[in-house]
C-alpha cells in the first residue's frame, strides 16, 4: 500500500533521484487523496468512458474513516434567504404570477 501511494515520487536510479530518506518520508495528504481518487479511462471494448480506480483504494477509505466517520461527508449549504417574506406577501406573488400568466 505504501509503494503504490508514493509511487509518483520516483526511484532511487532515475535521473535526480530521490535519496532513501525522502522516498521512505512520510505520505502526505495529497498522496493520500491520488490514491483514493479514481482516473477517467476509455474502454475499447465498450467504446465508452469509465473510472479506474487504484489496487489499494479501498483500504485507504478504510483506514481513512477509522480516523473520522464524517470524512467523506459532503458539507451542506448555508441557506440564508435574501428577504424574509410573510405569508400575505407570498400569496400577493403568487397571484400577480397567475394573472400574468393567463392575460
């Protein structure tokens, strides 16, 4: 799980490569995320698009909601009305949009 998530680090033999101290530093939060993250890929035998995700992919979700259960929950929107209207008000519009329509 380790090599597949710091495998965009490159290798000790590449040209400028990393010493063993910084490949075997630790993972990153923008590490993590690539391995969760899946990759669009064209499929040729069904001539359409799909995701492919990483081997470890769900390990990582795993280990990464052991942490915190709320991690991949969507935040919701704050919905702050921009005029608060009666109900008399309400029903004013409503008729004025029902009039227009029908003249």
């Amino acid at each position: 799980m380790f090599d597949d998530c710091i495998s965009g680090r490159g290798k000790e033999g590449d040209v400028g490569g990393l010493s063993e101290k910084l490949r075997n530093a630790p993972i990153n939060h923008i590490e993590i995320a690539k391995a969760c993250r899946g990759r669009h890929q064209w499929n040729t035998d069904e001539k359409g698009w799909e995701v492919k995700y990483g081997p470890y992919r769900d390990h990582w979700i795993v280990l990464l909601l052991t942490v915190n259960q709320r991690i991949f929950a969507m935040p919701m929107p704050k919905v702050a009305p921009d005029k608060i209207k009666s109900q008399f008000e309400q029903e004013e519009d409503y008729q004025r949009d029902m009039t227009m329509r029908f003249n």
